[in-house]
C-alpha cells in the first residue's frame, strides 16, 4: 500500500464529545420515579442495508424500573473533581436522571431528587459522607443548566 496515494473515505465524520464512560452490560436500578407510561431513549441509526434501527439506551418504566443499556454513554462526574470507583453509579444514574429531564420525558422537580439520589448512593458505594455533601451541594447550586434541553450534546462536524 501507498499512503501517498489518495484514500476513498467520506469527507465529514459526525460525533458527539463529552462523553468518557460507556455501559457495557445493562444496569438496574428501582427509583422512586413513576412516570405514566414507560419512557425509552434510543440511539438511532441504519443497519447495513441502510434500514433505520433503533437502539434502546435508556429505559424508566411506570414502576420506577431505571435500565441503563448496553451503549449508553455519561461523562461520569462533572466540576472540579475526578471520577472514583465509589462515584462511578451515582454519577451514572444522575446523568441518567438529567438526561430524562432534558429531554422533556420527567419533570424539572426531579431535580432535587435526582441530586440527593447521588449523595445516598456515593455514600452507599463507600465515598466518605463528606465528599458526597460537597458533591451534593455542587450539583444542588450548579446543575441547573445541565436539566435544560440546550446541554444535550450537539452533533458535531470534522474536519
């Protein structure tokens, strides 16, 4: 081969950034959010012979059955802090949880919920309750852009 001669590619990849982490076999978790009907979020995309498919990501059912899917991507913790084995969950289910929330599928008020839930579970994980308040109060007073539709990870366009 000769890398000096032209290549046949496609001129523009599409991508997303932001994202570090992805989940590679299911994750359940039972919440206390019970939406009237069952929400999924899927990645869309076509098969090899150009058909649409979807892929299932994120799932809530009505008896607050959270289903992180094989595929679904977060960007683990957020500010000025790095990511642990004992923030791994919590930071999962609350990028799920405000993900839900930007996508109009659960109101804003789960907020909170959605915020205290990360304190218990890094505690539960092992994190010292310390650190967990501190993170609980960072995502408390700053999280609020992160719920709105325009924090959803744009389509991006190289070169």
């Amino acid at each position: 081969m000769d890398a000096q001669k032209h290549t046949v590619r496609d001129n523009c990849l599409y991508y997303k950034e932001g994202y570090k982490y992805w989940v590679n076999r299911h994750y359940h978790v039972r919440i206390d959010i019970f939406p009237e009907k069952d929400i999924c979020v899927f990645f869309e995309t076509d098969e090899i012979n150009g058909n649409p498919v979807k892929i299932p990501v994120l799932s809530l059912d009505r008896f607050g059955n959270l289903i992180f899917h094989p595929g679904y991507v977060w960007d683990g913790a957020s500010g000025p802090t790095f990511d642990t084995l004992n923030s791994m969950i919590a930071s999962l289910i609350h990028d799920g949880l405000y993900q839900l929330i930007r996508l109009g599928f659960i109101g804003i008020q789960y907020k909170k919920y959605a915020d205290e839930l990360l304190r218990l579970i890094c505690i539960e994980d092992g994190m010292f309750e310390c650190r967990a308040g501190i993170w609980y109060i960072g995502v408390a007073n700053f999280g609020n852009d992160a719920c709105k539709p325009s924090s959803e990870h744009l389509e991006m366009v190289a070169p």
